[in-house]
C-alpha cells in the first residue's frame, strides 16, 4: 500500500459545480497535512494547510479524518480556472520530516 | 521579489555526460530538496539537506550527487550512472524542519537525453 494515495482522475465537472475528492494516508503518526495545485508542466503551488479538523479558505474547504486516515478538498462553484492536478502531502514525524507526495487527482471544468 | 529560481529551464544531454541543474533560494530557508517527476507521477524526493554542508539521500538518489556550501544554492548533478533521466526536475525550499512548515517550489528543469 502507498503512503498517499489518491484517485488519479480525471474527475470531469461542469463549470459551476461542487467537487470533492480524498486522500488516504497509510501513517497514522502523520501530524500536518498540505493540499497542493499543481498546473500543466508547472510546479506545485500550495493550496492550503490542514491542520487539526480542517479549514476553509473561499470556495476550498479541507477536511482531516483522523480516524479513518483521510484527508478531502472540496471546490465549490468551481471554475475554469480550477482545472488542474491537486496533490495530496502528509508531512509525518518518523518520516525525518520528508513530505510524502500523492500522485495527485486531475480536475478538468468544463464550460 | 523572494523566491526560488532554477536554471535552465531546458536541457539536452547526450549519453555519457553530467550536468548540472542550479538552484538558488532568497528565502533565507534552512531546508531545500529536490524531486523529480515523471509524466502521470507524483514528485519522488532525490536529496535534501536541512543544514549548510549536510545532506541525506531521499528514495531515488543513485546517480545523483548534491552540495549545499551556501545557505541559498543546492545545485543537483545528474551523472552519467542515472539510467533513465530524462524527466522534470524540481526544486524545493522549507523555512525549517517543522512539521507545519510548507514547501515552496522554483519552475523546474527538463532534463531530455538525446
């Protein structure tokens, strides 16, 4: 089993819509939690941290599940510009305080 | 502007050579990693280096070697020993090893062996 596993998409969503996709993390020593963005043939850009039960930041809520060792994102009214892959990373303390990368989840919007 | 710069954006290397891709940080950050990602992958950490003049092997780091004398630079060198380079190369920087500190990224190499 990975130590961050994602569901590689694509996830096809209408332009307007509400989407939400998980993240599972196999180490459930893991403390901090970052959902990335990342675009086409560009680097990561942090989204959010999640931190204890989640947090919202506009139209992006993150939630933790600690007991079930996932953490989600959900894009609400979600646009054009929302397409992109969205990268999952756990950040765990017996990991030498490496972040653990997910695959990422690809988003498409569609007009 | 602060941030992380990488360079150059795009290389070709022919069978049998090093090269060197730079990186350089103004973010007065302790940490700097780098990763490389293949296409549909996720980011695999080669190196990384918490301190000035020490760094540790990440998962993939055969055929790979780094330095880090300054605070700022972590220049990565591809050897000839790296079978399958060709992929986009990523460099990373943390304001410290806290659990809660986030990554940053500059925008990355392509590395092509012809």
């Amino acid at each position: 089993r990975k130590e961050v596993e994602q569901d590689p998409g694509p996830f096809n969503v209408p332009e307007g819509a509400t989407v939400a996709f998980n993240c599972t993390y196999s180490n459930s020593a893991s403390q901090s939690f970052f959902w990335y963005r990342q675009d086409c043939r560009k680097e990561p850009k942090l989204l959010m941290s999640v931190y204890s039960s989640g947090n919202e930041d506009g139209r992006f809520t993150a939630q933790l599940n600690r007991a079930s060792q996932y953490i989600s994102l959900l894009i609400r009214d979600s646009k054009l510009s929302d397409s992109a892959t969205y990268l999952c990373v756990v950040n765990a303390r017996d990991s030498n305080y490496q972040l653990i990368w997910g695959a990422g989840t690809k988003l498409i919007i569609k007009p | 502007d602060g941030g992380i710069t990488q360079s150059p954006k795009y290389l070709f290397r022919k069978e049998g050579q090093n090269v060197t891709l730079s990186c350089e940080q103004n973010l007065n950050h302790d940490a700097m990693y780098w990763y490389r990602q293949d296409p549909g992958q996720g980011l695999r950490l080669i190196y990384y280096s918490q301190i000035v003049n020490d760094f540790q092997k990440g998962d993939i780091a055969e055929g790979y070697s780094v330095s880090r004398e300054k605070k700022e630079s972590f220049p990565l060198t591809v050897t000839s020993a790296q079978k399958n380079p060709t992929a986009f190369y990523l460099c990373a920087s943390r304001r410290g090893i806290s659990l809660y500190n986030e990554q940053f990224f500059g925008p990355g190499t392509r590395l092509t062996v012809l």
